[in-house]
C-alpha cells in the first residue's frame, strides 16, 4: 500500500490521506482532503485500455458529466502503465445503487442511457485490429452461437446424458427455433441499420447492470464502469437493460416498457431499432451462456445447473413478456 501511496502521489496531482481497498488488488478509494478518487488497476490489453480511455473521454468532451469521469496524470494522459498493470483514476460517484423492481429508477437509469448515447454520437475509433469494434458482427455472432449449440448437441449424444444434459436437449429445438427465426428477421434490414448507425458514430457501455448505476440524494443517476464498452449500435445497450429488468421481474413487462419509453423521451428510436431490440431480446442468450459455461468452459457446478433449470421454469412467462414487447416493438411478423 505504501508503494501504491508514493506512485499515485507522483503520477498524479493529488495529495492522498488514506486509500481504502474496494476490490483487492483491483480497485481503491483514494481520499483527499478536497475530493475523493477511485483507482483501478487493469489488466486489460492496451488497445482495450486506449479504446475505454477514448471513449470516456469524448464523453467529457461533449459535456457529458453524469458518469465516472476520467482524472488525468500530471502529463494530462488519460490512463499510464505501472508494471503489468494500467492504472485509471476517475472521480468518485455517491449515491445508491438503483432497483429494476422499481418503476422510477428504471426510468431514471435509461433516462441516463438516453443522455450518455446522445452525448456518444459521432465517436469514431480509428485504431486497426481494436477488439472493442463490434460494428455488423452481430448477425455473425449469432450464427456462431447456433453453431456451437448444434455441435454441443452432437457431442453429448455419444455419452451418458446427466440432469443438465437433459434440460439442454429439452430446450434445444425451441431455442433453435427463436434463432433461426431471429436470423430471417434480422437478414431483412440489419445490414443498413448498422451501416447508417455506424456512420453517424457511438458507443455502448454495454453492461448496464444495476450495480454500474448510482442515483444522488437529488435523484440524479450517474453512469460508471466502462471496462466492457464497445462500439456498436446503442440500441444494444437498452435491449440489454430491458432484459435484465424483465428478469429482475420474473418477466413481467411494465417496468421494461416504462424504461423504453422513457429512453425514447432522450433519443427516439426508429422501427428497425424497435426491430432490433426485439430481436436481441427473442435470442435466448442466457440459454447459449450457460450451455457454453457447461460445454466450453467445462464448468460442472450446481450453479450452472441451476441456470439451466431456470430456463425451462422461465419458458412460459419469457414467451408471454415477448408478445406484450412484440406489440410495443411493432414488429409485424
């Protein structure tokens, strides 16, 4: 900790009283007399690293404050690198996390999406070779995924099918059903959707979990964690917090359309977008995470299980939330 005081001192503007441990080794709160700082020790490659660091900062360019801004180094960089590490300093939020079972915060918290994606519009990474550029693989992705489900399928018929295999063949066909059928959907207009999006330029933070939002005593949410965003169409980022506050309420759909329509008083979205959202949220990912779990990873514990299992209890009231979200989304077919 010692050396972490005299690096911190000598890199950055900033004379630290006490740092406190967040995340051993990973993350740590740096207190001053004035305002308070939030260290993290990444390990990610440095094209990741040059890519989270741009993106935050255009944020802070276009006037965006409602999220974890970046602290410079004395030589005004944005991150620096100290041994195997990259060391990011950002202000430090206050607040409480937010509720999806509650209506008001699912509302602010894509109320601040809205803002954060209107303030990333025209971001152009121009690095080569950048992993975090996930413009128009999202179809491809979705082919590799049904791939791998079809192969895991022909792998475990050669053995001895355990209380987990047999949940994953249960499913299977219905699950290869909602992804041919999200394929046909999407081969219909995703390519120029994304062209046209890609254009006008973007991010998505792409984790909006409850936990990487904070809501001030004056009710205002501040964004933070972008250790996973990436380049791509921003209605990704609210496909995704819309599923997460649907299983956040057993599938039931009032807060999640709550949140889109809130969203939408931010930056309207167009039909393929609405398209798009149902389609990503008709794919059943959480079934392909946790056969790849199993399958790739190897991973064989009961909490895997459990996901699984929950899949088949969730079928019937995920299909009857997508047909509430299927009339909300226009979508026709």
């Amino acid at each position: 900790m010692t050396e972490l005081f005299s690096t911190v001192s000598l890199l950055y503007s900033m004379p630290v009283k006490e740092i406190v441990t967040l995340k051993k080794g990973k993350v740590f709160l740096l207190k001053s007399d004035k305002e308070d700082r939030v260290l993290k020790l990444l390990t990610l490659p440095r094209q990741e690293m040059d890519f989270i660091s741009a993106a935050m900062s255009y944020l802070t360019k276009t006037g965006f404050r409602d999220f974890n801004e970046i602290i410079p180094t004395r030589d005004g960089a944005a991150t620096c690198s100290l041994q195997d590490t990259t060391l990011l300093l950002t202000k430090a939020l206050k607040g409480e996390m937010p509720s999806y079972q509650k209506r008001e915060d699912c509302e602010k918290v894509a109320i601040c999406l809205g803002m954060m994606h209107t303030a990333a519009k025209g971001f152009q990474y121009t690095e080569q070779g950048s992993s975090r550029i996930k413009w128009g693989t999202l179809i491809e992705s979705m082919r590799t995924s049904r791939d791998n489900l079809l192969r895991f399928q022909r792998e475990q018929s050669k053995k001895e099918p355990h209380s987990f295999d047999e949940f994953f063949l249960t499913l299977l066909d219905d699950q290869l059903g909602e992804i041919d059928a999200v394929l046909t959907d999407l081969s219909e207009f995703y390519s120029v959707l994304n062209q046209n999006k890609q254009k006008e330029g973007g991010f998505c933070h792409h984790d909006p979990a409850h936990h990487n939002f904070l809501i001030d005593q004056n009710g205002t949410v501040s964004a933070c964690d972008f250790d996973h965003a990436i380049a791509d169409l921003s209605c990704h980022d609210l496909a995704a917090l819309v599923l997460k506050i649907l299983k956040a309420n057993d599938w039931r759909t009032e807060n999640a359309i709550r949140a889109m329509l809130s969203y939408e008083k931010i930056l309207p979205l167009g039909s393929a977008e609405k398209r798009l959202i149902y389609a990503m949220l008709k794919f059943p990912y959480d079934f392909y995470h946790a056969a790849f779990a199993r399958y790739c990873e190897r991973d064989d514990s009961r909490r895997i299980e459990k996901k699984m299992k929950r899949q088949l209890k969730n079928a019937a009231p995920r299909q009857k939330a997508l047909s509430e979200l299927k009339r909300y989304c226009e979508v026709k077919k």
